[in-house]
C-alpha cells in the first residue's frame, strides 16, 4: 500500500530519554505521544523507512547505504546513561540505492557511503516510534547549500518509493533557533508556525511547493530558523508528497518554541 511522507519533530538532542528507565519528561510527553504513535496511524506498516535529517549535510546528496549501521552520539551535555542507548535496526541498502538512482535521474549527483553512524535525528525520534528497531531504515543526507527548491525537487524525485512501501520521514524542527528557549518569542513562534502550517496544507500543490521554497518571506522566519537546517527535511517531505494535501498533524509548545509536525497523503 502506498505510503504518505512526513515531516516529523525530533525533539532536543536525547529528550526523550533523560530519565534512565523513567517517563519521558513532561515537556517532551506530548511530542513523545505522537511519535510512538506514528506507525500506529498508518494504514498499513511501512517495509522501510527513508529518513532525512536536519543533522547530516554533505556537499551533493548522499545515500546512507549500510546493512548495519552503528549510532552517531551527536549531542553534549546530556546524562551518561543517553551515550548508551541503543537503536539497532537493519539497514535498507536496496531503499538507499534505489533513492540515489531516482535523485540522480531527476539531474542530482548523488554519493554513497557506508560508515557514518545514524544521527540523533534518526534514532531519538526512531527509538520512540519504532522501539523495536524492526523496520529496515536508510538515510539520505542534505544538500550542504541548502537550497530549498532543490530539496523540494529531490523530494519529488523519490516520490515513487512511496508506492513500493517506503515511508518518506524528514527529520526536523518547524522551528530551532538554540539561542531563544525562554519563552520571549512564544508570539514569533506562533506567527511562523501559522505561516508555515498554511503553506504546508496550501490545497494546490504547486503553490504549496512555491510558498515554502520562499519560506524566508514567512513571517519571523530567520528568527524561527538562524540555519535552516532543521526545515529542509520538511522541503523534502513536501516535494515526495507530490500532489497529495498536506496536513498539520501535531502542534505543541517546547522551550519556548512552536512546533509542528505534518503529513502528506
């Protein structure tokens, strides 16, 4: 059955886990809520997952493509019990190549590599929503330029894995701005997160494609993203969703922030 893609917030470095076999803290529980239940909501459970995260940049896009790969502790100051967790699914090396083949063909060059480690917006958000680690998972890197209509277009090109059972996950933050978690943009951040949320769920694909690759002229938007890093996973989504609608599937209020995350088909 064909999958949708989303776009889905990972929270902040291990938040979710910060109690050593306790409840995840209160400021996190709702955004955990919705991730251990993303699979949950879908129609059928995904074969594999392709994820995009707002924590791996290289110069052209590039598939992760090994069979099992080992995890990216990419986060500081966090108690030490968080440096051993572990996520340990398969690898999806046939999802990775074949996402590398779409891209390239759509006029992209695109790299490979075996080595690196999942990142934390992989297996954070991963270890809640599939705590079995039983899904096959592949990674496909940002572009480091970080254009948005590039990746909205790499995004597109990968829209027909959704019809072999690949769940198309971009790995992000509506809104990151590490600078301002005291509650002081809380008007801002709503602001942009209403401004975001009406481009994302624009009817007309087309438009909706246009509005966020000018996502800069969104109301506080460089004070929503100083580096937009944490969007582009979104652009990603978006593009794969082809012409399905989007729609806002969680908004809550986290370190002073707006966040949202969305869904296309």
């Amino acid at each position: 059955m064909k999958q949708p893609s989303l776009f889905l917030p990972h929270g902040g470095g291990p938040c979710f886990f910060l109690n050593e076999n306790g409840p995840v803290p209160p400021e996190w529980r709702s955004m955990g809520d919705f991730l251990a239940n993303v699979i949950a909501d879908l129609r059928e459970r995904p074969r594999a997952l392709l994820v995009v995260s707002g924590h791996w940049e290289e110069p052209g896009f590039t598939v992760h493509s090994g069979e099992r790969p080992d995890l990216l502790y990419d986060y500081g100051g966090f108690p030490e019990h968080t440096y051993a967790l572990r996520w340990d699914a398969p690898g999806a090396p046939d999802v990775a190549r074949e996402a590398a083949r779409l891209i390239e063909r759509a006029g992209f060059r695109v790299g490979e590599e075996q080595n690196r480690g999942w990142d934390h917006g992989v297996f954070i958000p991963l270890k809640v929503a599939v705590p079995d680690a039983d899904i096959p998972t592949a990674q496909l890197s940002l572009r480091r330029d970080l254009d948005p209509a590039a990746h909205i277009a790499a995004g597109r090109a990968l829209a027909p894995l959704r019809d072999a059972g690949v769940l198309i996950v971009g790995s992000g933050m509506s809104f990151h701005n590490m600078r301002l978690r005291d509650g002081s943009v809380a008007g801002a951040a709503d602001a942009f997160d209403e401004a975001l949320t009406a481009a994302v769920t624009d009817p007309d694909p087309v438009a909706r494609d246009a509005r966020l690759a000018a996502w800069e002229s969104l109301p506080h938007a460089r004070l929503a993203h100083p580096r937009e890093e944490h969007l582009l996973p979104l652009m990603v989504a978006a593009g794969a969703g082809g012409t399905d609608k989007g729609s806002h599937v969680f908004r809550d209020h986290v370190i002073g922030w707006t966040v949202s995350g969305y869904r296309f088909g």
